[in-house]
C-alpha cells in the first residue's frame, strides 16, 4: 500500500492539476479529499505494483496521524517535467476489506514529512 499524508488544508492557485487546494480538514467530501491527495508525488519504482492507497491526516509532532481515506489504484500517470507522479483510482467504501481494517485508524507507518510511504499489510495483498 501506498501511504500518503496530507498537511493542514489550505488554498493556492491553480497547480498543475488544476486544484485550488491542497491538504486536509475535517468536513471534506472524499471526492475532495481524493482531488487533494491524488496528485503530485514523487513515486519512485516501488511504488509499481501496489493496489491500495491510505490517505492519512495529521503530523505525528501534532496529532495522532489517522486513516481519512482508502483508494483501490488504477493507474500510476507518467512523470512531469519535475519527476512527480499522480494516482488514478477509486475511493472504497465500507464493506471493502481494506476500507473496515485502516479507515479511523492510526496510520499503519510513521507518518511524516509529504512523501509516499510505503506499507505491506499483513491482512491484504496489495
């Protein structure tokens, strides 16, 4: 699984993507949580062949870092022009294995910093 942590959510301007905000509060919809967490990351060759994502919320200086989000991958997009990558793919839902076991829970690995991090569940595959 891909692990990804989301900082204190705020506005901007426009990125490469087209977002006008970025990281994580409560109240947020998953649809935007996802817009926010999907895209722009540096996803090395480990990161090929993974099937999950978990997003996590809060600094470990701060909070306790919580699963927010569970996404099953469906496609890992091409470098830019910077080296970063964005992730294609499905927000679960209850009822979905990795979705019962992770979502409001403490995050599996440290979170910290904004880099990917990488987990393998003993329970799922992928």
């Amino acid at each position: 699984m891909i692990v990804l942590t989301l900082s204190a959510y705020r506005e901007h301007e426009p990125d490469q993507l087209g977002r006008t905000a970025g990281g994580w509060k409560p109240g947020l919809s998953d649809a935007k949580v996802w817009d926010n967490a999907r895209g722009r990351w540096r996803l090395g060759p480990e990161a090929d062949g993974h099937r999950y994502v978990l997003v996590v919320a809060g600094r470990a200086a701060t909070d306790k870092p919580q699963v927010v989000l569970a996404v099953e991958i469906h496609a890992l997009l091409e470098k830019d022009q910077e080296g970063l990558r964005a992730i294609e793919g499905t927000v679960l839902s209850e009822g979905h294995p990795v979705f019962d076991r992770y979502l409001g829970r403490q995050s599996p690995v440290r979170a910290y910093g904004s880099g990917p991090r990488y987990y393998t569940s003993p329970h799922i595959p992928g």
